[in-house]
C-alpha cells in the first residue's frame, strides 16, 4: 500500500516537472533565437555611444577654443577700449586748455624787466638803413623772450 500511494503522489509532481521542463525547453528555444540579436543589438549600440562621446569630446574641445579665443577678444576689447578711454581722456584735456588760452581774458601789458646792466650784443652783425629790422635787440640770459605777434585779441 505504501508504493501505491507513493505512485499516486508522485504522479502529479511527475506532471508539473514535464510541464516545467517543457516551459524551459521553449525558453531555451527562445532564448537561443533572440539572445544573438539582442547581443549584436547592444554591440551596436556600445558602438554608437563610443561614436558619441568622441563627437563630444571632439565638441568639448572645440567649444574650450571657442571660449578661449572669446576670452583673448574680450581681453582685446578691453584693452582697446581703455585706450581709447586715455586717447579720450587726453583729447579732452587739450581741447579745455585750448579752451582757455582762447578764451581766457586779455591780460593788462606785461612788466618788462629791467635790462640787464651789461648787454650781450653779437660784435659780428651791424644794423643796416635797409634792414626790415630797425635794431637788433640785446640778448641776454636774463631778458624775457620778446613777443613776436601783437595781442590782436578784442579789447575788453
């Protein structure tokens, strides 16, 4: 009695182990048809990421010398414009002082000095009648330098 019901519980779990081995075997089937494509898929794919990263490597660095020849611009730029700031900043200086020369009041004669007491004269030139010149002024180096324009500006 005891193999008949040994026989009798062994039957049902005799079924389930075909049934799974029949599961396995088609999951096996399956397994060997789709596993080299799903392999030459993610071949292709690894492939396709290398090709990737050295595009953004080859970007990243192009993107670095971009920035870097934006930076020598910028710096260019500034340089210039500093320049130009100094050029600007000169300009305008000399167009006040030009500014004030010009307009600044007419100032009353000058004081001359006293000439000085033993004139230096050039022994080697001699007045003339016909010299545009009526004398010639003693020079010292003591004396002011003559003026050689009027002041033509208006009277006040």
């Amino acid at each position: 009695m005891g193999l008949v019901a040994l026989v009798c519980v062994s039957i049902p779990a005799l079924l389930g182990l075909a049934r799974a081995a029949r599961s396995a075997e088609k999951f096996f089937d399956t397994l060997d048809r789709e596993l080299p494509r799903t392999l030459e898929a993610m071949r292709n794919t690894g492939d396709d990421l290398r090709g990737l990263a050295d595009d953004m490597t080859d970007g990243v660095s192009s993107a670095r010398n971009i920035v870097k020849q934006v930076d020598r611009s910028l710096s260019d730029v500034r340089q210039q414009a500093h320049q130009a700031q100094r050029t600007t900043r000169s300009v305008a200086v000399g167009y006040r002082a030009a500014w004030r020369v010009l307009t600044k009041p007419t100032s009353r004669k000058r004081k001359r000095r006293p000439p000085p007491s033993k004139p230096m004269v050039n022994p080697e030139v001699k007045p003339s009648a016909d010299s545009p010149f009526p004398t010639q002024q003693p020079i010292s180096a003591d004396s002011p330098p003559s003026q050689p324009f009027e002041d033509r500006s208006p009277s006040q």
